[in-house]
C-alpha cells in the first residue's frame, strides 16, 4: 500500500470514528435530559430505599465522566480528519488510548450492575411508572414503539445500557475492518491489542450483566430479610449448591444452602446465617488423583470447613471457582473478562498461603471481637500485623502461627493512662527482653518469661518524683527475688543484698545519705538477728538490733576514739542507750582504726551476685548470633514509650511499626560474625586488640554485656553506695565481671588458655585474667572504683596534704637538706655555694623528669601502667643521680627514700594513697612480691612520711 493509500486509509478511519462518536454523543446528551435527570430529580425517594439512590448517583457520575471523556476525543478527531492529520494508530484514540477507553465502559457497567443488584430499575420503575405513561413519547425517542416493553422498569434498564453496548459494537468493527489490511499496515502491532481489548470488553459486559441478574434473582428469592442482612451493591453470585450440590452436611445434601459470592462463602440453615471472608478463607489442595474423594477442606481463621458433594466433578469444579474467587477478592480485581480467554492467555494461579488480610474475630476466648490486620499463612496470623481489642488494648509486631511471636508492641489501658511493652514474644507470651512502662510512670527494662519479669530487670519510677525508687537486679515470677540494689528517694537509703517475693530476704547492706550503714541477716522485710552497724560518727556496733535500729540484745560498741563497751544493750542508739557490761576505755587506736575501716560484703557469695546479666549472653552465643536474637536476649535501644502512648486505641499501621522497628529496637548495629571472628585470634597479643576494639564498642555484643556489667556496678556503689565500708566488695565484684568475660572468650579460643581435659592451676588462670580482661575493661569502672579507695584514705589523705603544703613551701635545696638527702646526690653543680644563695634555687628544676613520670600514675586506670610509671620514676632518679656522679650507682634504700620523698612531694599527687592501694589490689598475682613490693612499700613509706605531725604542721626545727 503506497504512502498516498495509506494516508487516506487512516483518513477513512478518523471519519468513521468521528461520525459514530457523533451519532453516540447525541444519543447519550437525549438520555442525560430525558431519563437521568427525570430520575435524580424526582423527590420520592424512601430512607430505607437510600441504598438503591446512592447506586444512581454513581450511575450518573460515571455516565457523566464516560460523556465527557467521548466528547473530548470526537472534536480532538474531528480536527485532525479536517485538518487530514490523521495518519497512524497513534492518532486514533480507541487504539492508542484502548486502556482509557476500555477502563471507562468497565467502571460505568460495574456502576450498572451494582445498580440491577440492589433492585435499583425495579424501585425507580415504579416510583416513576405513572409519569413515563403519561410521557411514552419519551421513551420512543430510544425504544421504538414496536419493541418498547411494558415495563418501565426494563426499557429504562435497555435505555442504559444497550447503546452502550452497541457503541463497543462500533468500536469493534472499525477496528475489525481496518486489522483486514493488517498486513498492508506494517508496523502497527497496536491494532492487534486494541481489537483484543474491544471484544474482551464485549464479553466482560455480557458477562457481568448476566451476572447481575442472575444475583439479583438470588436476592428475590431469599425474601426481603435475608436480602436485607446479604445483600450489598458490589456482592455478585459465582455458584449456588442448588446448581452443583454441595453442603456442610455430610449425607444430608439439600438440608442446607451454599452460595459463592466475589467476596464470601454464605451458609444458610434454616434461619441460620454465616458469612465467610473470601480473603481470609485457605482451600486445602486437593489430590487429583484420588478422582472418588467428596469432600473439600476450608480452612478460615476460627474454623475448619469440610464440605461435601454428590459427585466427584463437582468437588474439582467448586475447588476450582472457590480458589479463583479468594484470588480475585485478595488483588481486588475481578479477571478481564470474568472467564474464557483472558489475563493474556494465562492461565489463573491459586490464591497464596501467605496474603495480607483484615478479620473480625467472633468465637468466645481472648481474641472474641478483635480485629487483625496484617499477614496470615493458612488461617493463622502470621508475620507482621495489628490486633484491636474493643477494650483498646493493642498489639503491633511479629506473629507465628496465630500468636503473638518476635518483637511486638502492646498497648494495655488504664485509668491513668496506658501501659505500653516493648518485648519479645514467644507463643503468646513475653519472654526474653523487654521495656515496659507503666501508666503509674514507672518503666521496666530486663526480661521476661512467661509474661512475666524473670530474670534480670531494671524498674525504676521518674527521676523527677519525690518519691521515686531504682531497683536493679533480680526477678522471679514477676517478684523481685535474687541478688538486686533498691534505691528508694523517701527514705534515703540504698539497699544492697538479697530479695524473696519482693522482700529484702537474706544477707543485705543498707546505706543511707547520711552516712551511716548496716549489714545484717532480713527476713520479710524487717531486720533479725546479729548484724553490723556502723554510724554517722564513725562509731561501730556489732551484735543484736532491730530494722528501726533498736540494739537490743547482746553487742559491742567500738567508738571513734578506740572505747568499747560489751554487753547487753536497749532502747534507740543515740538515744538514751542503756547497756549492761564491760566497758574498757583504754584508747585502742589499731581498734579504732579497724572500726572505722571496716569492709562489709564479706559474707556475699560474690560469684553468685549477678547470673542473670551473663545468662541471656550465653544463650545468645549458642544461638548462632543472629541479628534477631541479639535484640531478644542482649536487648535493644529504645525511645520513650511516652511516645507510643499517642497512638492509645488507634494502635500502630504496619508501616508505622516497622519504621519505629527499625529506628528504634535495630538502633544497636549488630556483628553478626564476631564469634566467627574471635576464633581467628592466633596469640593472646592478637586477643587483647580485638578485646579492646569490641569491649569499647557499644554495639558489639560483647560491648553490651560490658555496659550492663558496669550499669549493675555503678547502681550498687556510685551515688550513695559510694561508701568506704563497700570498697572491698567493689574491687570483688570488677574482678568478678573480668573473669566471667573471660570465662566466655576461653570456650571460643581455649586454644590459647591451655583449656584441655587436664586441670590447669589457678594461678595460670588468674595471671591470663588479670593481664588479658581486666586492663581492657577496669577503666569503665574505674571513676565509681577510684571514689571508694579515695573515700577509704580520706582522713590519710587529708593529713597527707597538709604535709605535701607545707614541704612545698621550701626550697629545693632546704626540701632536700630537711629530708637529709646525702649532698653529693644533689643535682647542683656547685655544691660551694653559700646557705643563702641554696635557698634561692628555683623550684620544681632537681628531679623533674623523675617527677613528670609519677605524675602519670593518676593519668591511667590500668594498675600494671601506674606501676610501670613508679619503676620508671626510680629509674629516673637513679639516670639523674648517674649523671651527677658522672658514674653508674645504685641507689641503696637509705638513699633512695628520701630523694624518692622528695619527688612525691613536688610531683603533688592528690590521691597517693588510694593509688597505692589501688594498684596493690588490682594487679595481677604474679607481679607481687620482689621488687614490686619493694617498690610499693617505698612509695607508701613516702606517704606515711609526709603524714607526720612535724611535716603537717612545718615544725622544720632540725635546721634554720
């Protein structure tokens, strides 16, 4: 076909269209004036009719877009035809717009239908029978008066929809008549699908008219009632048990009714009426093989439907229309057309076992009236989904198999508000960790089983309110039970032992604000028994007393000033005491310095304090370390639950969830391969480094376990538990931590701990703690640490400066000569020079090297570097002393001591003492005795030197 042929072919095509358009416009504008507008006005319109007027109405809007649309696209043709502008496919609507067109006539023939299902033509027909006899003539003007009905209510029904159907007709045949030069047109495969499109359409439109019939003859049928309870505009007939028998009822078919409606399986009995949601209802695969099986398994969310038939083919084909039903009732879209030949020639799948889905709970138990909406796999809710009591509790989360299980979030409320958890889920139930906080403003962090706390937990109540309480440690059975720390505001006080049915049980140790503190043996709550008491004036009584400290019974006192008295005691200490016995008032000072230095705790079972805060890490480990498990056993960050109370009975949507999921409970980034990783260490060098990388790291698992640890840590001795009489205990408990780290890394890497069948002393072990864990994790204890030695040397201490003030009011020279170091060791070069011109040596210049290094022992927590700096201090002293001899000397004791004073007093360290203490107590074992000692014992002669009577109050009388 030449170009010129061509040209005018399209031409051709363009007019026909246009043409038709034309005739088809006009025909709809007479509709709109005569019969639409007729019936919308028309005021007799029924409240319980108000159903069949809200169809119209949409007939209407459709009808109107469907005019519009038409007309649009007939003068944009007219103008190309007269302009002979017309000249391929992409200028002819019906086949470059087919989807816009064919998405139009779908839309107003559904608006149609709805329209005949809810008796629409029945009820206008007869509302308006009189007028359209008298008016006849209008309805020639459509109906020729040969074939016009006798019902009004059927002519309007052709009036609306078989030009319509004729105009599809039009359509089809332009593009029937111009796909016969098909092959003359190359290049236009567009043809092709528009012509499909058109006769698809054809058929849908026959077969949704049939359908709708045949529904609304249902509905005439069942009576007005049940039409009234089932029937609704979208609800269309697919099957019928009347047609293909099948009921409920094994044996007794007829005695019930199954209708298979586009949205629901309907069960009539008698006057018994249950609906079935397609999109939550799971056809049981069925076996093809077994051809004389009768039955179909129907699975819904409450129930389990068996239903049987007469014959086995009508069991294939019900499995069949029952599964293409759910299929297009889960996407919402009915096929195109509804059967035959479509969805481009493919055959429909079965609907998924998995499927997101929305399902009113209606049997008696937990979830009666509850609402989910979320995924379901067969029957069950499962993965991620909301559930809604009507009491407004509310669940957000994870589901397995019809419970709650995973991460979820629960909304309980109150009065006063809502309780809001944060947990982990295990078939219904909170295990493992969770938040919760409370609706009486009091917050729980820790674990769950069996819904309730068990295990390790933090509750607490607002730091803001004069009555607020911390407690941290254990539980049982959602009681407080086990090792654990309570901090109450009211009364001042922090306990620190052990609890019973959420009652101070056991061995305890209370310290208040005031300073002063007991230990004792409780039982429901009230103190019994011997205990220790050590009051705010530093006086110590240990025997008999009561919770209100009322010493009654047989005890001792220990007063500051080293007086005891021994033997039976009454009334309220401080308070007209009375005590019948021995008092010995010679001043013991050994005595009173034991009182006043006592250590409490000795009685604790240290390495039983704590089980619940490494438990949950070794699970984890033996769970392979999934991302998911670390939240549910190593616990999550997370934002107030202050926040989730908005939501209250509105709950969370699905994508609210997941985003507060993700921002929230995956805040912590997880190393899912650190134990792959820890196996890789090849020497103890190699160990240390990957300690200290993932120890220091908040989001390494091993890097969450050390920040409980020190939380656990800081709750029993910052604050008020900074007490002097709790520092042995402390140092206990940080050496304790270190060594359960490490008891968890030589499982994993015992290739390197010579961990074998064979048993391994205990010092080995202890060396390979203390030189491996312990310097990587001391300095996170080590602020609260430092404060109980510092508060342990206070008085010490005190004296001590005032001695390290006044010896720095001297000179080096006169310092050096008070201290009688030997003058050849003076680092001065002219030792002939006269007193007066000695004295005027600036100071803070002899020694300095030496004093800048033990300056560094308060710079470091690591006691083996405090240690280290004190060598290389003596080590200084001795390179300074070889260059004034010009000569290699080693420093004798009776030498060394006093040049040694000399730099700790210009060096002005605060907290001598408790260094020296510090670094005795944390250093490793093997490291004790021989020079280490030697070097520490010379140190702490330094410190006791300078607390001197003579030097705290510069009585430097020995020389002028």
């Amino acid at each position: 076909m030449s170009l010129v042929q061509m040209k005018d072919k399209w031409i051709k095509v363009g007019q026909d269209l246009a043409k038709t358009d034309k005739a088809f416009l006009e025909y709809l504008s007479d509709v709109n004036v005569t019969v639409l507008q007729h019936l919308l006005n028309h005021n007799a319109v029924e409240s319980k009719r108000q159903m069949q007027m809200t169809e119209l109405l949409q007939l209407n809007e459709k009808f109107q877009a469907l005019w519009d649309y038409t007309e649009v696209k007939c003068k944009q043709l007219q103008t190309l035809t007269g302009q002979g502008a017309v000249q391929s496919s992409r200028d002819v609507y019906i086949i470059a717009q087919m989807e816009n067109v064919q998405q139009l006539y779908t839309q107003y023939f559904s608006s149609f239908t709805n329209f005949v299902v809810v008796g629409g033509f029945d009820y206008i027909g007869k509302k308006t029978s009189t007028y359209w006899k008298e008016n006849k003539v209008n309805l020639w003007r459509f109906i020729s008066a040969q074939k016009c009905e006798s019902s009004v209510s059927l002519n309007l029904y052709r009036i609306l929809h078989e030009r319509l159907r004729e105009q599809i007709s039009q359509y089809t045949r332009i593009l029937t008549l111009l796909a016969e030069d098909g092959r003359q047109i190359a290049g236009d495969e567009q043809l092709d699908v528009s012509l499909r499109g058109f006769m698809d359409l054809k058929s849908y439109i026959s077969q949704v008219l049939d359908e709708a019939t045949v529904t609304k003859d249902l509905w005439k049928s069942l009576g007005q009632k049940l039409t009234d309870i089932l029937c609704t505009p979208e609800r269309r007939l697919q099957e019928d048990s009347k047609n293909a028998p099948i009921s409920l009822s094994a044996g007794r078919l007829g005695h019930d009714r199954i209708l298979l409606c586009n949205d629901a399986i309907i069960h009539l009995q008698g006057s018994d009426v249950r609906c079935y949601d397609l999109t939550t209802l799971w056809i049981e695969p069925i076996d093809m093989d077994i051809s004389e099986s009768k039955s179909l398994k129907v699975i819904t969310p409450e129930d389990q439907l068996i239903f049987h038939t007469m014959e086995p083919h009508n069991r294939v084909m019900w499995y069949w229309k029952l599964n293409q039903a759910v299929r297009q009732s889960l996407v919402k879209k009915r096929d195109f057309p509804l059967w035959g030949k479509g969805n481009k020639g493919q055959r429909p799948a079965n609907p998924p076992n998995c499927r997101l889905a929305t399902y009113m709970f209606k049997n008696e138990g937990r979830l009666k009236n509850a609402v989910y909406e979320g995924d379901w796999k067969e029957g069950k809710p499962h993965g991620k989904g909301t559930l809604k009591w009507e009491d407004e509790r509310n669940y957000t989360g994870d589901f397995m198999n019809g419970l709650e299980h995973g991460f979820g979030v629960y909304l309980v409320p109150h009065s006063e508000g809502y309780n809001c958890y944060k947990c982990h889920w295990i078939e219904g139930k909170k295990q493992r960790y969770g938040m919760c906080e409370y609706s009486t403003n009091t917050i729980y962090r820790g674990y769950f089983k069996g819904d309730l706390r068990h295990g390790f937990g933090i509750l607490e109540s607002s730091r803001g309110e004069s009555s607020f309480f911390r407690y941290v440690g254990h539980w049982e059975n959602d009681r407080k039970h086990g090792y654990g720390v309570m901090e109450t505001a009211d009364s001042g006080d922090r306990y620190i032992g052990m609890w019973k049915d959420d009652q101070r049980e056991g061995r305890g140790i209370v310290v208040t604000q005031s300073g002063l503190c007991y230990e004792g043996n409780f039982q429901g709550g009230k103190l019994i028994g011997k205990g220790v008491l050590l009051s705010e004036d530093k006086s110590l009584y240990e025997g008999e007393f009561t919770e209100d400290l009322q010493l009654r019974g047989k005890g001792k006192i220990t007063f500051p000033d080293g007086i005891t008295v021994e033997g039976t005691f009454s009334s309220t200490f401080g308070n007209g005491l009375q005590a019948s016995g021995v008092m010995n008032t010679s001043n013991n000072t050994e005595m009173s310095y034991v009182a006043t230095h006592l250590q409490l705790g000795q009685d604790f079972l240290v390495l039983g304090q704590w089980p619940g805060v490494f438990t949950p890490f070794i699970e984890y480990l033996r769970s392979d370390c999934t991302e998911k498990m670390e939240e549910a056993f190593l616990g999550f960050r997370t934002e107030s639950g202050r926040s989730l109370r908005k939501v209250g009975s509105e709950g969370l949507d699905s994508q609210s969830y997941t985003q507060h999921h993700s921002c929230t409970g995956r805040e912590a980034v997880t190393n899912t391969e650190f134990l792959k990783e820890l196996r890789l260490q090849q020497s103890k060098d190699q160990l240390q480094q990957y300690l200290e990388k993932s120890l220091q790291s908040s989001r390494h698992p091993l890097g969450k376990l050390l920040q409980t640890q020190i939380l656990v840590f800081q709750a029993a001795y910052s604050g008020i538990g900074a007490n002097k009489h709790l520092l042995e205990m402390a140092q206990k408990e940080v050496k304790y931590h270190a060594e359960k780290i490490q008891e968890i890394i030589m499982d994993y890497v015992p290739q390197l701990f010579n961990k074998s069948s064979e048993p391994v002393e205990s010092s080995e072990t202890e060396m390979d703690f203390c030189s491996l864990v312990l310097p990587v994790v001391l300095p996170e204890f080590y602020p609260e640490l430092s404060m109980l030695y510092m508060l342990y040397h206070e008085e010490d201490n005190a004296c001590y400066w005032q001695g390290i003030l006044h010896l720095n009011l001297l000179s080096d020279t006169k310092l050096m000569e008070f201290l009688d170091v030997q003058r050849h060791l003076w680092p001065l070069k002219d030792l002939h020079l006269t007193s007066n011109q000695r004295y005027s040596i600036v100071h803070d210049q002899c020694f300095l090297s030496a004093i800048e290094c033990v300056q560094k022992i308060s710079t470091t927590a690591d006691p083996q570097e405090k240690l280290d700096n004190l060598f290389h201090t003596v080590d200084e002293i001795e390179t300074t002393v070889n260059r004034i001899l010009n000569r290699e000397y080693k420093l004798p004791l009776d030498d060394l001591l006093p040049l040694l004073i000399y730099v700790v007093s210009r060096a002005r360290i605060q907290h001598l003492g408790a260094e020296l203490h510090f670094i005795r107590d944390m250093m490793a074992p093997q490291m004790q005795g021989g020079m280490v000692d030697y070097l520490l014992t010379a140190f702490e002669s330094c410190y006791q030197h300078m607390q001197k009577e003579e030097i705290r109050q510069g009585r430097f009388t020995n020389f002028t």
